[in-house]
C-alpha cells in the first residue's frame, strides 16, 4: 500500500506515524510546502520571542524519519487526478496511491476588509507566516491586533517582547466572549493590562488605511476611531485550505466534508484535521475542529480505517489549554460562555492570585459534572477526564478535588478554601469534607 | 526576507534590543568589578587590599542590582525573550570571551597559583577568621566559588519567583554551598580537624573510601571515625533510600556543590545542553566508565592494602593524582566551569561526575520518582527539552504522554516550570506502573478502538 499525505501537521504526522505502527511494510509519504520537516505548530511564537530556535520546535530529529520510513517530499501538490490515483506536484514527479489522506490545514479568515491586502497586514498560523511577521515588525512602534481568542492574545504577546504599543480589538464585551465566561476573562484582561496591551472591547475592524507605499498606516474601528499602526495581526479564526479539492469530485462545504470514519465523498480520499469538516458531528461538538490535539487524535483515527480497520473519530471529553501570558489555562468538557438553563455554575476565585476554578454541572439532582475551567491551577488530565465520564456529582468532584492537583511541590494547596466557599454557598445541602491528600509521612509509608 | 537558515540559531529575533541604560549601568558594575581584581593581580601591596575589596564589592552590588532590574520588577513569569538571540546566552563573542576568561581562570589556579598570590592575600583576614590560618589558592576558589552561588543564586530566585518549587531549591543549594562546603570544612580546619566536606561522598569524593583517605581520617579520633562512617553511611545507605524515596533530585539540584553552581551560576546557559540522540550515546558511554573506573580501583586498591601492597604497590598516589588531574581539574573544573557559556553547565553533571552516574542508576531501577505527563495535554512546543540542562530530549515522553524517568535527570523542574500548559510535574509515587503512560494519548490506548 502506498499512502501519500498531503500535508505535514500534527494530523498527517500522527496518521503516518499510526500506519507505521499498524502496517509496517507500507509505503507512507509525506507532502509539504510549508517545511521540510514536521514542526509544533502552537511553537511559532517561541521562535519569534527568540526563546527556542527552528531545530527545537522540530519535535523529531531528522534521523526519525528515515529510521522509520517515512518518506518526506518537500514541494506543493497542485492537484488531484482521483480517477487515476495520483497526485501532481509543482517541482517533483507526480505520486501515485492507494490511499490519500488531505490535511491540508487551514490558513487565515479575512473578513472582506478594505485595505486587508495591504503590507503588513497579515495572520499567524503557518512557518511563512511567523517568518513575515518577524520581518514586517522590525522598527514598527505601534501594531494593532483584530480578534479576541487564542492566537491574538499570542500576537500581543509577542509583539510586546518587541516594545510595540499593542492595541487589540476585540468584538465582544469581554475577552473571548464566545468562549470564557465573565469571571475567566476577566482575568485574562488583568494579564493583557499588566503586560501593557490595550484592549478596545466591543470593537470591530471596519477599515484599513494603507500609505504611498502600500503598506498599513492605520485602521479605522467599527466606532469611528483611527488607531495608527504600521501592523496589523488578523486573529479573527482560520478557514480549512480547499485548493487542492478544486477540480475534483471532493464534497466541500467550509471545510472538506468527511463522514465518522473521517472518509470524503470520494473512495480511497481521506481528510483530518484543520481542513475536515464532520457531515454529522455528535450534538455540542463541532464540525470543524482546529486544534493540536483534535488532529492529532483525527490523524491516530483515520489511520486505522486507511489500515482497513474502520474506525468512528470520537474525541471523548473536550479538553484544551493556552497560556495567557503568565496565565495558564486548561478546560475539560463543556462550559459555556452563557449561563444555560437546567445548568449551573460554581466559580471560585483567588482573592488576590490570578488563580480561578469553575465546575459547571447540571443543576438536576444528579449534580453530574459537564466541565471544568482552570486559571492558574494545573489539573490532572486522567482525573478530570474519569469525572466527566462518569458524569461524577459536583460534591463529590469537589471531596476529590486533591486527587486532581497537578500543581508542582510547595505550591499552594487551594482545595480547602475552594470547598469552603462552595459549603459557604450552598448552606442548604450537606457540607463536602475535603478527602486529605496523603502527607508526606502518609507518602512516605506508602511504599 | 530573512529564512529560518540564514542565521545559525536564531534568525527570527535578531536583532535583539538594545541593553537599555539602566541595564547598561548594573553591568557596568560588574565590569569595574571584574576590572579591580584584575588590576589587583598586579598591584603593588598598597593597594591590592582596598583594589581587592572593591573589586568584591563592585562585582556584587552589579551583580544583585542587575538581577532585581532584570527578573525582579515586573509581572512574574518565565522570561526566556531573547535567550537564542543574545550573544551572551546563544554561543556568540561575548560567551566566547567569558569562557575563555573562566577557563582561563582555571587554568592559572591549577598550575600557576602563584599569579594569584595577589588575590590570595586580601583573604588573609577571613580566612585567619575561619579557619585560623592563611589564606591559599583553595580559600581563595571556594570563596569566589560561593560567592557566584549565593549572588546568582540571588538571580535564581527573582527570576523563578513565581515558583515555590524553585524558591525552596535554589535557597536549599545556596544553603549548603555556604553553610557545608565553605563554612563548616573552615571551623573543621580552625579545630585542627581534617577539612572535610559533609555533603560531599563517594564515588564522587573517591579519596573518602580510599584505603588512604580512611586512614589519614581516622589519624583524628572520635571525628575521624565519624567522619569515615558518615562517608560509609551517606554512600551505601543514605544514597540509596534519599533515591528510593525522591530521585537523584535530594542530591544533584539540592545538595551538590557543583549542582548548585550549575543551578545558579550557571542557569542563563542551561539551554546549551546539547540534546541530540548523539551526544546522550556520549554520556551513557563516558558516564558509566568513569563510575566503573573508581568502583574498580578501589575495589582494587582495599585489596592491595589488604594484601600488604604487594599487588599495586604505591599506585594509590599515583592514581589520586591522575586521575585527579583528569577528571578533578581538567573535566569537572576547566571545560566544567570554563565551558559553561559554550556547552551548557552541566557537562560535568553530564559526562562525567560518577555520583551522578551511581544516583543515575538508582533513579531509573529504584526509585519512586518521574515527572508526569498529564495526559494528552503536550503540544511538542520544545520548551521543556529547551530547559533541561542535562541534554535530555524531554518532549520525546511528553508528546507520547510517558512519564519522563531517565538517569540523567536531577529533578531541577525546570521542565515543569517552563511548560506552557503545564503538563510536566516531578512526583514520588508507586513504583508499580511507573513507567506506564498516559491513556489519553497514545492510538493504543484510545478508546475508539473497542
């Protein structure tokens, strides 16, 4: 068998990797334009603060690829010829195959703006796009960023380790609106403040003023308001990359349709990752999942049906992190921005720490657990994973919630303080006794 | 535009920023400083005494100034901007030059100390304080030894002050440099009692087991007995069940001298290492000899004492001063010390020290400690691999969701420290499944295959 995957993300990685494992005489190639070697994608920013160079953010040696046969072909695949099985590059002899599988990735959202062509004006999602970014933000004092989620709050971040004046727009009332409740955000917005960003919430891109040159000058708000700048960062989403379906009898709707067994419309054509888009996704997940850990499970999942093991993408419990400048974050299963109606919510929050912790759960008798949010608090993936599963009651979450400390020695403890306040808070039910995690003479006997 | 190749290391922060004047004025402390002992070296006995303290001085506030300007004002956090961009932490002239300065350094203590004579002299009256007697080139090392601790040890915890874990080690090693390895062997010496180190034992202080070495110590009564049993105990009980129970960590970012330096010291240089598959082929292979060598020749030498020297004769000088010379002066002072700007600062941790390949051992058979990865959190970002100071590729486990249990590793946790998304802790825990890895991860172990 010959797979040929187009695309060297974490989703056409982690197939390749998979299809090794489980069919160790296939032929298996690689396709990129974007670098010759597989890179972590969430370390782009790593390179532009100058904290780890190209080497590090490889996350195999060169050697592994040879070792494990895994054929690497650095060049642009121009187009699909589905009827003859095969591939055509820009530069290289044409790849015929067995199998394709498209993670082609996606690439930046631009909404229409005028002046969105202009010089500086760019987004942050491929090594290109870092190396750019690097180049136009030398000897720039003031940078604008649009968009208030992940990969804006990353472009001030690194914009700032380069002294600019960093003004974010943002459209919702608060940071992240579609996905962080209020208290949460809030203390993002703490980070962004005291790291030296400006944020105009309830703000939208309306224009962008270019000069003689043609590169940005300045935008103008949806208030009216002309922010001078001489970048401007596009954090407003990312759009599945479609070219290479062009032509073909591939189904497309904004992603590359694919169904459970992530299988397109056309036989022996797969897709994972960024690019796919589910037919049917179960209710309260996306279609569109693009993130690192979702292809990377997307990549272990179509592998085994391309190996002639069919096999359904299920993701299990949703989990996520970021890093907020100084601020960590990690989310397991759902919580929604909003509070919703049969669900309810207990925050606790530092008194003067950036440290919040928020249990969303079903307000029914079950009490059953639905989500986790952490700021400033390290979590067990393992434990969390099991309560949500399990559909564990908040009270009892909250007995175990030692069992899910993942802080580092001599941080800290917060349980017993969290505990208290849901007791505080709910004088009417049965008062939670936090289970004691073992001591260090307890550890230390239990051999 | 520039590409990721045009530059050796790293293109896309060059250029770094401009120091800016505050910074420029604190390190131009240390300069003067550094300027002062030099012309101390060569000052006529007038002025070496106020040269000498004012070079001490000078060197001190600079060094103390700089670090509060440079990590302790501001949000706290990991400050890595710039680390591959700066000549001084990315192999560029002014590393050079300081390796060359600290090599060099070395190199006139060890065979040409009478150039120092001039620096000696000025600790005259601390060391007639502490130990009762003059100064000599070995006072003049461990004081200057200290001092690097205790100052950078000063840096470490501003720069890592958000982390309990690293306020509580740094203090640990700055406490034992100062109180165990300078203090105590000084009113060891003052009491006309062997200058012994506590926290120093074999293999790594080989000569404390040596027939000879036991004998000298036990010339001194009740002490010397004390002192050759703490060595038995620390080497073949304490060893062992410290490693049980925490890993190599209680000795190697905790306890150990070198350790400490290597933690404070050396910390702008700990992302040096170099952490190819290569180089760890280099330190299994040297590592492991260098532990075999002592094993074997004291094995060895306790039979030839036993057998009255007939079978190596005097051979137990002749092999302290070899392989004193090796591996004491040339491996673990001049390219240990002397390369840190160059090749990281725990070459010698690394390569060569045999405490570390003994507590190595250890650690990866018998021992209740890892860092854990928590799940399938790891995005392959590369810090944590970035950080570790003993070469080790730590992203290698956290990306397959393994717990990280090497021999190398001396549990500094700076992996822990540097994650983004805080995926790595050190924990003791259960042997019993230690090795086993994250469920959440690995395409084996999902769970869409039932």
């Amino acid at each position: 068998m010959h797979l040929v995957i187009i695309g060297n993300g974490i989703a056409g990685v982690s197939c390749a990797q998979t299809v090794r494992r489980l069919r160790p005489e296939a032929r298996i190639t690689l396709v990129s334009a974007e670098s010759a070697h597989h890179f972590s994608r969430p370390a782009l920013m790593y390179l532009y603060m100058g904290h780890l160079r190209w080497p590090d953010v490889k996350p195999f040696e060169d050697w592994y690829w040879v070792e494990n046969r895994l054929e690497l072909v650095h060049d642009r695949a121009t187009r699909i010829d589905a009827d003859a099985h095969t591939v055509h590059l820009a530069a290289g002899p044409s790849l015929a195959y067995d199998a394709l599988l498209l993670a082609t990735g996606a690439t930046t959202q631009y909404y229409d703006w005028p002046g969105q062509d202009l010089r500086g004006v760019q987004g942050l999602v491929s090594k290109a796009d870092v190396e750019l970014m690097a180049d136009l933000t030398r000897d720039v004092r003031e940078a604008v960023v649009v968009g208030g989620g992940l990969i804006g709050v990353e472009m001030a971040e690194m914009l700032r380790t380069r002294g600019l004046a960093v003004t974010m727009l943002v459209r919702d009332r608060h940071y992240w609106g579609s996905v962080l409740p209020p208290e949460e955000a809030a203390l993002v917005d703490a980070q962004l403040r005291r790291h030296g960003v400006r944020v105009q919430y309830g703000t939208e891109l309306a224009e962008i003023l270019g000069d003689a040159s043609g590169r940005v000058r300045a935008v103008r708000t949806s208030g009216g308001q002309e922010l001078p700048c001489q970048w401007l960062g596009v954090a407003t989403g990312v759009v599945p990359n479609l070219a290479l379906t062009a032509g073909t009898s591939i189904e497309t709707d904004r992603g590359i349709l694919v169904d459970e067994y992530l299988r397109t419309s056309v036989p022996g054509i797969f897709a994972a990752g960024d690019c796919a888009q589910r037919r049917t996704p179960p209710p309260g997940e996306a279609a569109i999942e693009p993130l690192w850990y979702t292809g990377r499970m997307q990549g272990e999942t179509v592998a085994h049906t391309i190996c002639g093991q069919p096999t359904a993408y299920q993701r299990g419990p949703w989990f996520n992190s970021a890093k907020f400048f100084d601020l960590e974050y990690q989310t397991y299963g759902q919580v929604p921005a909003r509070p919703a109606d049969g669900k309810a919510s207990f925050w606790w929050q530092h008194p003067t720490a950036p440290l919040g912790l928020r249990l969303h759960y079903r307000a029914d008798a079950s009490r059953a657990l639905l989500g986790v949010n952490a700021l400033g608090l390290r979590l067990r993936h393992d434990v969390c994973d099991q309560w949500l599963r399990r559909a564990t009651p908040v009270p009892e979450v909250l007995a175990q919630l030692g069992a899910a400390n993942f802080d580092p020695e001599f941080f800290a403890q917060h349980e017993p303080a969290i505990v208290a306040a849901y007791n505080a808070r709910h004088p009417d039910e049965p008062a939670v006794v936090l289970r004691r995690r073992k001591g260090l003479l307890g550890r230390l006997l239990s051999v | 535009m520039p590409s990721l190749s045009a530059y050796s290391d790293q293109p896309l922060a060059h250029p770094a920023p401009d120091t800016p004047a505050a910074e420029r004025l604190w390190l131009a402390l240390v300069a003067l400083g550094l300027l002062a002992l030099v012309v101390t070296a060569a000052a006529p006995a007038g002025l070496r005494e106020p040269a000498f303290w004012l070079g001490v001085a000078l060197l001190s506030a600079g060094a103390l100034g700089w670090s509060w300007w440079k990590f302790g004002r501001g949000p706290d956090g990991v400050r890595h901007n710039y680390l591959w961009a700066r000549a001084s932490t990315s192999r560029g002239a002014v590393a050079w030059v300081t390796g060359v300065a600290l090599t060099g350094f070395y190199v006139v203590l060890y065979w040409w100390p009478e150039y120092l004579e001039n620096l000696i002299r000025p600790l005259d009256g601390l060391s007639q304080l502490l130990r009762q007697r003059q100064a000599d080139q070995w006072f003049l090392y461990g004081t200057f030894y200290t001092l690097a601790v205790l100052l950078m040890g000063a840096r470490a915890l501003l720069k890592y002050r958000h982390s309990p874990y690293q306020r509580v080690r740094t203090a640990s090693v700055m406490f034992f440099q100062l109180g165990f390895a300078w203090l105590l062997p000084g009113v060891l010496l003052a009491l006309q009692q062997p200058e012994f180190y506590f926290t120093y034992f074999w293999p790594l202080k080989y000569d404390y087991l040596f027939p000879g070495g036991v004998q000298s110590l036990l010339q001194n009564g009740h002490l010397g007995a004390f002192m050759v049993g703490w060595g038995v105990i620390m080497s073949f009980v304490a060893t062992p069940v410290l490693t049980y129970f925490f890993g190599k960590r209680w000795y190697c970012s905790w306890v150990c001298g070198c350790g400490g330096l290597a933690e404070t010291a050396g910390d702008p240089y700990r992302h040096l290492s170099d952490k190819r598959r290569e180089a760890w082929r280099y330190e299994v292979s040297i590592v492991y000899t260098v532990l075999g060598f002592i094993v074997v020749t004291t094995a060895l030498l306790w039979l030839n004492t036993r057998l009255g020297g007939a079978l190596l004769g005097r051979l137990s000088d002749e092999f302290s001063r070899t392989y004193g010379f090796v591996v004491g002066a040339l491996f673990s002072g001049v390219v240990g010390v002397g390369f840190y700007p160059i090749l990281g600062s725990r070459v010698w941790c690394r390569y060569g020290c045999p405490m570390a390949a003994y507590l190595g051992l250890l650690q990866k058979h018998f021992s209740r400690f890892r860092i854990t990865t928590n799940g399938g959190q790891c995005i392959s970002c590369g810090n944590c691999s970035n950080v570790c100071e003993m070469g080790i590729d730590v992203k290698q486990y956290a990306q397959r969701g393994e717990p990280i249990i090497r021999a190398a590793c001396v549990g500094c946790g700076l992996c822990s420290t540097a994650c983004p998304r805080g995926v790595l802790n050190l924990e003791n825990g259960p042997r019993e499944g230690r090795y086993q890895p994250s469920q959440l991860i690995r395409a084996e172990s999902l769970r869409i295959l039932d």
